[in-house]
C-alpha cells in the first residue's frame, strides 16, 4: 500500500503500510517510517448472550493518559498527570462552592472554562486554589449579573475580602474579560427576599428601586459600596410600607456597619426628595440633581479653610503691633540691665543670644567630651541667670524661656542656621576640602567617585544627632526594655541549640540544595562513556586509568548483555570504580546462593576491608584476572552493592590485591555466573 | 512635561521614595546606639532613621542599601540622601555615596468638576478597573509610564509613578478622558 509520501532516507516513494503491524516501511531502503499508527476502525466483540458491542472505552475530554484501573481505583487522580488532576480538583472545588451559592450548571460550567483558561496562564502558580476558584465564581457571578456579593464568598470561605479581590481584579485583567459594573438594584430583590417583607414583598422592592435611581441620580452612588445603598433603601421603603424593620435586621442581611447606614439615610435626608411625602414621591421625579455627598463636605472644608485665613490675617496684624511694643520695652529694659563681663559678654546681645550659645555649645561638643561637662556647667549658671533677667521683662518671658528650653534640648534649626560653626573648628577642614574638590572636578556625577557631596549640608546639625555616651546608654536601656520579649526569644533559641548540641542530637537546618543535575552521558561506545565519566568526575589520584580501559576492552569481547550492562552502569555513581571494586570483590558470592548473598556479601567486604594492612601479591598478576570476572560480573556489583561500596572506596582502589585475596578467598573462579542472578538484584 | 500648558492645574509632590548604596557593611547596632534619631527594628533587620530639616525617615538595611522616604521633590530628596550618608560618615563608617535613583513619586492633583466613575470605566476598559466593594476609586494604568492613577468622583487624582516627568505626563494623559466623564 503506497502512502502516499516519500522515505526521508532513500527518497522512493514506495512506502508499504501494514496494518497489521501497525507500520510504515520504506521497500527502498527498509527504513522504518511509522510506528504504532493509530488506526481508527471499530471492531465488534461478540457478547454472551449472542449481541455484539463495540469494543472501546469512554475517554472524558478532560483527562489524558491512561485509564484507570478496573480493579483499583481507590483514588481516582492516581497515575493522572499534573495538569488533568489540576482540572479536575478545580471542577469539583467550583460545584462544590457553586451549590452553596445556588448557581445553576452553565454557570457553573462557565466558571470551570475560566478556570481553564487561568491554568493555561499559570495563574494558579503561588496562588491558593481556593482563591482562584473564588475569583472564577465571582467572575461569573458578575457578567451573569446575579445578586452575588464578593462579601458572600468571602463569608463562606473564611477569606479576607480584600484578598479575594485582589485575585478577583488580576483575573479579569489577565483574561481580559470586563466585568460590568455592579448595580445595586440588582441586589434589591434578594435583599428584600431576606427581610420577608411577605406579599408586599415586590411593592416594596418597586419602592426601594425608585429610591435607589433616585440616590443615583443625586450622585450617592458612586465611590460607595452597593449594599450600604441597597440597605438604606430598603429601610426607607420598609417605613413608607409601614413595615417595622430596625436597623439591626437590615444590616444583618445587608453586612455593612450601623454607622455606614446613619451616614446614608442622613445624606439622603440633605437631599431634597428627603422633603416630598409618600405620595408625592411615587408621582413625581424632581429635576435637579444634587452634588455628591463628598463634595459638598469637602465645599464645607475649603469654607472652614477660608474663614480661618481671613481669621489668621487679622491675628497677624494685631500681633505686629504687640510685637512692636515688645521690642520697645525691651530696648528700655536692656539699657538699665548691668553688663556681665568675661566669658558671659558675648553672650547678652538681645536676639542673637540662643543663636551664639548654640554655636559655641555646638563647637564644644563636636571638638571635646570634657568640654562638654564644663560648658553643661557654664550653661547651667547661665540659664540661672537669664532666669532672673526674664523675670524683669513681662512679655518676652514666653519667647525666651522657649529659647532655653530649646538649648536644653537640641537646639532649634533656625536659629543654628545663623552663625555655623567654622570647617576648622569642627576638625574637618580636609575631608571638606576633598569632598568639595571632587564635586568641582565631576559636577553632578556622583556614581563615578561615589564621593559625598556637602553642599549645603549642615554638619552641624547632624552632630546633634549624634549621641554622647550616657546618652546612648540610656537609649539601650531603653531598647532592651521595650524588646525584651523579642531577646528573650532569641536566648531560648540559642540555648536550645547549645543543649542540642552537647547531646550531639543538633541538626542544622539548612536549606535544602538541589541535587546537581547532571546530563546524561551520551557515548556510543562504552568507552567513550567511561571517559566522559571520569572528565566529570573528581578524579582520584588513586586509579589506575589503564587497567580501567582495558577492562572495559576486554568486556567488549564478552556476550552483547554484558556489555549493554556496562553501558548502562557507567552511567550510574561512580561506577568506574565500583566496576572494578564491585566485579572484583563479588564476583563469587553472586553465583552462590540467592537471598542470603546481601548480607553475606557485607561481611565479605567487612572481612577485606579488616584484612587491609595484609600483604597481597602483586598486582601484575591479578590484572588479567580481574579482567575476567570484572567483564563478566560487572552488571551486577554496583546495582546491589553501591551504599557499602561507599565507604570503602578509596582503601579498595589502594590495593587491587586485596580484591584479588578476596576473590581467592571467596573460592573460584565461577566465570560462568549466571545472567539469571542479575534479576535478584 | 509642563502640565499648565492649557490647563492651570495644581499637582502635588507629595511623597518621593529614593534608594541609594553605601557600599560598606553597616553596623545596625552601632547606627542605634549612637543615634539620637533612630528606631532600631531588630526582628526585620533595620534602622528607621529620621531627618528633620528635609523631612525624610530613612530605613538603614545592614548590606548598606538605604530607602529614603517623605520628601516632597527629587532634588529634596537627593538633598536628604546626601546628609544621612554624611551623618552615618560621621558615625565612623567609611560611606560611598552610589547608586542613588528615585524609585516612586506620588502625587495629589485635583480636577474643578467631578466624574462619573460608571462612565468613565465603560470607556476606559482594559485600562480602568473599579471595584466600588473594594475601593471607593477607579485604578487606570499607564503601563508606557509606569503609572497608576487612582481616580475619585469627587475630582481629585491620586498619580504615582517612577519620577516627575512620568506624573506629569500621566496627568496630561487622563486630563481628556476625565473631562469626558464629567459631571
């Protein structure tokens, strides 16, 4: 049967198809083309009752792989890949929440598409599955425009609302699908529903529409939460029915606050509606529209604003004239004061008194810590005076005791900002110099030097912010106090960890590092395959590289299987070594008895590693030996042995003798082993 | 970059958020002692330092990143930047000033009418979204500037955004689009 196509290799097209077979067979060249085909025929199987029926089994849509066990099926998502098990996880979570929700099918089956589509875009990576599920519900919920509440499925999920909607508004975004605004009249009738307004029930949710239009229209609606809308409505409406519904019951149905309610219904009271009667509001519809709430409180902000400007001018101008008598009698009070001689002279100017304190205060400071102790000193007879002084003025009291107090403390930034400290004073002339230098020679570059640039910096104010000793002390006190659970903490940890310790139980937890990958080595002979190895290995100083080659040379002579084995041993842990350790050391016990062979062989190894520091022919001799057994024993070694093998590595590489004794130890040359003993192992 | 091209709109700066590398290992616990202004969070790590000339409150990481927050424009804060780095020179560290850049700029403006946020959604779609349960504002993102603007009915427009010039423009941008919806 031509199929129709051309062979890739020989380029005839001559292709036989076998149904049979299932392949596809260039007559050319003999390459084979396909494999397995798929072939879609039915085929009848005949009953017991006589009846045929067609032979084949559902597969659902959704699921890929293989089918299920007949007899198991204990868990149905066993042997499923990731990505089914995901999907069907997804379905069953969405009916589950769907039916407490009382959403009919196609809502559900749409909300299962969207969940789809959001496993195709991994958006249910690093998210909870729950939360995602949500978020296709309310999805749903929205472009069918049901009176579900984002409110309600936070309720039955025990999740913050917030948090839904946040996974709610990346959905709609990612899937590009606009969710239309909510109307809160779509809320009414369920509301109603739930304040068993019995069978005035629709007039009354008739009247709360017409209430609700109404607040739209008087822009109460937006920026505001629908339900706290669809809850003063429905108050209102209630009362217009003479229905006595509290404020407690319609916030239960509601879920929002009593306050938000008040604020409501006292906003529709500014309204005018607010002012018709009953009757006069189902007729008629006034025209004009209100502003909404929140601007007119902010209008009422700006006006409050105003009025204390204007109030703030008048204030001002009366203070300049207070002011003004201020300086008068100061002069006066100034001219009949005794003059202070020595150090204290400088220091009775009028305004600038706290600036030059500060100035020298701040000099003391930043050059000596002694200093400081006799200027605190100095300031101290100084305060006392200024004291008295104070004490004759009648109103600069105010003015100067604040300036004092602000010495105490860090002084104030404006009056430092007057006479600054010298660059020389403060013993950083140079670093000043170069700081200032750089900046001239790359001005604006700071990421080339990454030298400070000081313009403009007041050094003398940072100083301020530099603590003295006691100070600091205080303040560690302090800490400590305040985070003392936090240290306490800390302490019982070390201290667990030091008692683990000495008990020799502590376990580092580290984070856990994944395991090195390591591409699979591709050779085509097994050679090459050993040679690659040991290029990725760390490789010891120990082996006898030689030996190793010709072994493997010397396998190739050996039945196909063997050889086939080697190739796949080698890419197993350090099998170059195991293969010669392994071949060596176990080559008897695996033809002798089954079962017991692994613990006997433990303490075969356990023997020869004893017998280490014995003394063993050379290794001459051994070599053509071990050849033998290693080609033909080598599939199985390593498999069994490879965790004891371990340890003894290194001391067995030393010395190919003792793998030989050993070999002569366990008793002859049993070369013909049995393939069959692979499949114990 | 001019906002008050044909509009005479007033935009606020009202927060600059800045990063830059001291490139030496900081001594957090040193930083607290001698600090006069610093609040030391042991448990995350950091040191919450507080400038008061530009009002800025820096968090001092002890890798040697530190943020700057509070001021009220980039050259502020860059001025700000400066003088922490000096005064943690003074502490005794041996300070490199690197890596300085603004990371965010928010900024208040604030529109003469109001907005129908219904309406303004319904026009904007993919680059609006309101949620009126969550938040009482419309989110519109400029994703060419990198900017968010939070958008209120009663006019005023929250922007944030990687610099100045992005506010600016942002503003500019939705100037139109609000107009549309107004009241």
């Amino acid at each position: 049967m031509p199929g129709g196509r051309v062979c890739a290799a020989c380029g005839c097209s001559e292709i036989e198809v076998d149904a049979a077979r299932g392949d596809a067979v260039c007559t050319g060249c003999g390459s084979v083309l396909e494999d397995n085909i798929i072939v879609s025929e039915v085929q009848f199987v005949e009953n017991s009752g006589g009846g045929s029926s067609a032979v084949g089994q559902f597969v659902s849509l959704d699921g890929a792989g293989k089918t299920p066990t007949l007899g198991g099926g204990f868990h149905a998502n066993l042997g499923k890949e990731s990505r089914a098990q995901t999907l069907q996880n997804g379905k069953r979570q969405i009916h589950h929440l769907g039916n407490q929700l009382q959403l009919n099918q196609h809502c559900l089956d749409t909300a299962f598409n969207f969940f789809k589509m959001a496993v195709s875009k991994h958006l249910t990576r690093g998210r909870k599955m729950t939360h995602v599920i949500a978020a296709c519900l309310y999805l749903v919920c929205r472009t069918e425009g049901t009176p579900h509440m984002l409110l309600d499925l936070s309720d039955l999920l025990q999740v913050n609302v917030y948090v839904l909607g946040k996974t709610f508004l990346l959905l709609a975004r990612e899937l590009c699908i606009n969710a239309p605004a909510i109307d809160p009249c779509l809320y009414i009738p369920r509301f109603a529903h739930m304040l068993e307004f019995g069978d005035k029930n629709h007039e009354v949710s008739m009247t709360a529409l017409r209430l609700l239009q109404r607040m739209k229209r008087d822009w109460m609606h937006t920026g505001r939460r629908p339900s706290g809308l669809c809850g003063a409505a429905l108050l209102v409406a209630a009362r217009m029915h003479d229905f006595r519904r509290t404020v407690k019951e319609v916030i239960r149905v509601v879920k929002v606050c009593e306050s938000t309610l008040r604020k409501r219904l006292t906003e529709f009271e500014d309204t005018p509606t607010s002012q018709l009667t009953i009757d006069e509001f189902m007729k008629i519809d006034l025209e004009e529209e209100c502003d909404p709430p929140s601007f007119t409180a902010g209008q009422k902000k700006l006006k409050i604003q105003q009025l204390e400007k204007a109030l703030s001018k008048k204030l001002e101008d009366f203070e300049g004239e207070i002011s003004s008598y201020q300086d008068e009698i100061e002069i006066e009070l100034e001219n009949s004061r005794p003059k202070a001689k020595g150090v204290f002279a400088n220091f009775t100017k009028d305004d600038p008194i706290d600036d030059s304190t500060s100035s020298i205060l701040g000099e003391e400071e930043a050059e000596d810590e002694e200093l400081e102790a006799a200027a605190n000193h100095l300031n101290k007879d100084f305060y006392n005076e200024l004291h008295e002084k104070d004490r004759a003025k009648t109103d600069e009291d105010g003015k100067c005791k604040n300036g004092n107090e602000a010495l105490v403390r860090p002084p104030a930034l404006e009056s430092l900002l007057g006479p600054l400290p010298t660059a020389a004073s403060l013993g950083i002339t140079e670093s000043i110099k170069e700081c200032i230098s750089t900046k001239d020679r790359e001005p604006g570059e700071n990421t080339g030097d990454g030298e400070l640039d000081l313009s403009g910096i007041d050094d003398s104010e940072i100083d301020r912010y530099i603590l003295n000793e006691t100070e600091a002390q205080i303040k560690a006190e302090l800490w400590m106090k305040e985070n003392a659970d936090y240290l306490k903490e800390q302490k019982e940890k070390e201290a667990r960890i030091a008692k683990e310790k000495e008990l020799g139980i502590y376990k580092e937890h580290k984070p856990k590092k994944s395991a090195k990958k390591r591409e699979p080595i591709q050779a085509s002979t097994a050679g090459e395959a050993i040679e690659k190895m040991l290029e990725q290995k760390k490789i010891s100083s120990k082996i006898n590289y030689n030996v190793l080659r010709d072994l493997n040379s010397k396998g190739s002579n050996t039945p196909k299987k063997e050889d086939d084995s080697t190739d796949d041993s080698t890419n197993t842990k350090k099998l170059s070594r195991r293969k010669s350790i392994a071949s060596r050391n176990i080559a008897n016990p695996v033809n002798s008895v089954g079962k017991r062979l692994r613990p006997l062989i433990s303490t075969q190894l356990a023997k020869k590693a004893a017998t280490e520091e014995a003394i063993f022919p050379s290794t001459q001799a051994e070599a053509p030996d071990l050849q033998k057994p290693a080609a033909v024993l080598v599939e199985s070694g390593p498999v069994a042995y490879n965790p004891d093998e371990e340890v003894e590595e290194e001391e067995i590489e030393d010395d190919d003798d003792h793998c030989m004794s050993a070999l002569q130890l366990m008793g002859g040359n049993d070369y013909g082993c049995d393939m069959d003993d692979d499949d114990g192992y | 970059m001019d906002a008050d091209s044909d509009v005479a709109l007033d935009i606020l700066i009202t927060n600059v958020v800045c990063v830059f590398r001291t490139r030496c290992h900081l001594n957090l616990r040193k930083i607290a002692l001698e600090g006069a202004n610093v609040i030391y969070k042991r448990d995350v790590g950091k040191v919450l330092m507080k400038l008061r000339k530009p009002r800025i409150t820096a968090t001092i990481w002890s890798s040697g990143r530190v943020m700057c927050t509070g001021a009220t424009s980039e050259e502020e804060a860059k001025f700000g930047a400066r003088r922490l780095a000096r005064s943690l020179q003074k502490l005794g560290f041996q300070v490199i000033f690197t890596d300085f850049k603004v990371v965010n700029v928010l900024a208040v403006c604030n529109m003469p009418f109001e907005i129908r946020l219904p309406e303004f959604t319904k026009n904007n779609r993919p680059h609006a979204s309101y949620e009126p349960e969550l938040h009482p504002a419309v989110c519109y993102r400029i994703k060419t500037l990198r900017a968010t603007l939070q958008i209120f009915s009663t006019g005023s427009i929250t922007v944030t955004g990687p610099n100045v010039k992005a506010v600016a423009s942002a503003v500019e941008q939705i100037y139109p689009f609000v107009f549309e919806s107004r009241k």
